[in-house]
C-alpha cells in the first residue's frame, strides 16, 4: 500500500531535496509539500487519507506546533513525525523517557528518514501510536523543540493550570493549589485536556518556579504516569506533593536544585551528546577534555583507550594551535590526523577573544573523535560541529 506523506518545511531546497529522494520509493510513498503551517494546514483539509505529517517546529507565521495540533485534530489517524535543527539534551532526553515524541534532526539522514517513516506506519494509527490526538506532555515537548517563549493555559473538566516556556525551558507550573515541579507532573497525568497559547505579556503575571531541567522533568513525569496508570489510578495533590517529596502549596513553591547537582548533571548530558557518534559508520571512540587535558567524559569501542588516545591529541593540538599562530594564518581550531589503524580528528572551541587564553564563563574544551581507516570522516565532521555546540552549553 502506498502512503501519502505531506512535508512541511519553509527551507525549499530541503522540501525538494526531501521530496525527490522519497518518490524514488513510489511503491512506497506518495509525496505532498507545504512550505508554510497556512499551506500545510489547507493541504490536510483538501486532500484525503494523508497517513503521515512531517513537519518542522520553526514555521513563519503558524508554527509547527499550530500545526500538529490542528493537524491531529483534522485526521485522528494521522502519524506525526517532527523535524528539527535545534535537539537539545533536554528534548533527547524527554523523547526517550517516554516514546510520546518521534523527532528527526537536521541535517537529515535520508536513509534514517526513510525507515523511520517505515516504522511510523507500522504502528497504531494516530499520535505516537496514539489515537486521540495531542496531550500536555506532547505539547510541551513540542514546546521545548521550537524554543518559543509563551503561556499556555491548559485546562481538563473542573481544573486549569497554567505553564511558562522560556525560549523552549519550562520555568513555571501552576495546576490549582500546586506550583512548580509537582503541578507540571499533575497536569501531564491529565487524561484529557485543552490548552491554548496566551499572550506573552501575561508571562509577567507568573514568578519562576521551576529550575529543574525540562528534560528531567518529563522523564520524571513519564515514570509517575505510567506508574499511576498501571496501578488504575490518577494522582492527587497530596500523594504527588509526598511523591516528590514536598508538602508546600503552590505560592511557597521556590525553586529547586534539579535532580543531579551541577557536576553530575553536565557529565550526563555530555555523555548524551556524544552518543549521537555511535551511529556512524566507523566510529571507535570520542572524548571532550579542557584546555587542560583533563577528561570530561567519553565513549570508546572495543579496548580503545581514549584518555590516552586524547591526552596525546590535547598536546598534538596545542602544538598545531602554536604553529598556525606562527605562520600569521590564525589559530586553527581543527586538526585531523590519518594513521594506518585510524583517523583522529581534534577539534577545539575557545569563545575568549584571545584564542590562547581561557576566561571565566566563556566555553574552552578540546573533543577528540577516533575513526576507523576509511570510515565516514564526512559524517563525523558534521556531527563534531554540532555537538561541539551543543557542548558549550554545558560547560560554560
């Protein structure tokens, strides 16, 4: 059976691109485009059996999230895959801890992108697998993919809440007379529920209560839900407030330490990052040092010791750094080196102005990616320069 697939996306080289290699499986597919939510929207309403939505979250005027929710509405068996340029840890995390989230990111692996579209229709009909369309935690990780800032005011039977995204990080929850971590966790166990965007403004009307990273939250959410709906049951306040340890209202909420201290919560969301290596063909280890060579954290295949391998990288670099600045070219921030058992690539992120200097609060590290002799160092170029990115968020 063919499956009509509509892409939303305003990158048109994208959508083309897209486009052209899926209708070379026209015995799988049938290909529709949108360049805007508005077209997107008028496409879902004029051409029938659409199985698959694949959209991004940063549309100009109706947003990808606009347009999943009344893309779901629409066609209650729609399967919704969503693209995006912007995965941060928290939304990788959110996305595993409970499968509610099929997520694809840019640049797209076309053949990734195929089999995912493949086992996208292989599941139930509807969101996820789920018929009914879009619930509070879907909408918040939408929320926290797009990077948006706004008040959403949700509401289920008798009860309302309100939840405040700052460029995409959830800061507040409020349901009733609970605030903060355990509010967010008695909205997403809601069985129901409408929700509608507020103007921004109104963002002033509800004080920070949330520190908690928004990934851990919606894995921590995720796990009561399916606790609570195993057991039949739907959590109240007092036994969410005992679940999580506090027995405050909602207006002596402060905010709180998130579940990992400092250090440990980098080291993890490090690890996350780096495992995005583990995909490429070739890859045998990975590891992020400071400018010191101390080792932040790492991944190695097989018996590869990479704190050795990078403590001799970390020099190797330093020393290609110095040669460059003496040559009058710069100093260079990417060296790769091809040895008959593998290729090393080291790659340094200073954000000091001057380049051989480390200043506080600006990121300085070193990542040292090993690969197999005639692996796929294009693909690992392209994946270093995000997650280097990606990175420098931790550790600033």
């Amino acid at each position: 059976m063919v499956a009509k697939v509509l892409i939303v996306d305003d990158e048109a080289p994208l959508v083309k691109n897209l486009a052209v290699y899926l209708r070379l499986f026209d015995q799988d597919f049938e290909v529709l485009t949108a360049g805007t939510g508005e077209e997107a929207l008028t496409t879902l309403e004029e051409e029938a059996g659409i199985d698959v939505l694949l959209t991004d979250v940063r549309l100009p005027g109706i947003d990808g999230i606009e347009v999943v929710r009344q893309a779901v509405a629409l066609n209650r068996s729609l399967r919704v895959l969503v693209m995006t340029a912007y995965p941060s840890q928290e939304v990788r995390r959110a996305a595993s801890a409970a499968g509610a989230l099929q997520y694809l990111e840019k640049p797209l692996d076309l053949k990734r992108l195929r089999e995912r579209l493949q086992e996208a229709l292989k599941t139930q009909a509807g969101w996820s697998g789920k018929v009914g369309g879009l619930d509070i935690f879907d909408f918040t990780q939408l929320f926290a993919m797009s990077g948006k800032t706004g008040v959403v005011r949700v509401a289920w039977g008798d009860e309302t809440g309100h939840l405040v995204f700052d460029s995409g990080t959830l800061v507040h929850a409020s349901c009733g007379k609970l605030g903060g971590d355990a509010a967010f966790y008695r909205l997403t166990n809601w069985r129901g529920g409408t929700f509608e965007e507020q103007p921004q403004h109104q963002s002033n009307e509800h004080e920070q209560n949330i520190v908690t990273p928004t990934g851990h939250l919606m894995m921590e959410a995720a796990r009561l839900r399916d606790e609570e709906r195993r057991d039949g049951a739907v959590m109240e306040g007092d036994a969410i407030r005992s679940a999580l340890g506090q027995g405050v209202p909602a207006e002596d909420v402060q905010p709180t330490e998130g579940p990992e201290g400092p250090e440990e919560g980098r080291e993890m969301a490090i690890k996350e990052l780096l495992t995005e290596f583990e995909s490429i063909e070739g890859f045998r280890g990975v590891g992020v040092f400071s400018a010191q060579g101390e080792m932040l954290d790492g991944i190695a295949k097989s018996d590869l010791d990479i704190k050795t391998v990078g403590t001799f990288a970390n020099n190797a670099l330093l020393n290609a750094q110095k040669a460059t600045d003496a040559m009058g070219v710069g100093r260079g921030n990417l060296m790769t080196l091809r040895a008959p058992q593998a290729t090393v690539m080291m790659r340094c992120l200073n954000e000091a102005t001057d380049f051989a200097a480390t200043k506080a609060g600006k990121a300085h590290f070193h990542t040292v990616v090993v690969m197999a002799p005639e692996s796929n160092t294009g693909m690992a170029a392209m994946v270093l320069d995000k997650v280097v990115t990606k990175i420098a968020d931790e550790v600033r």
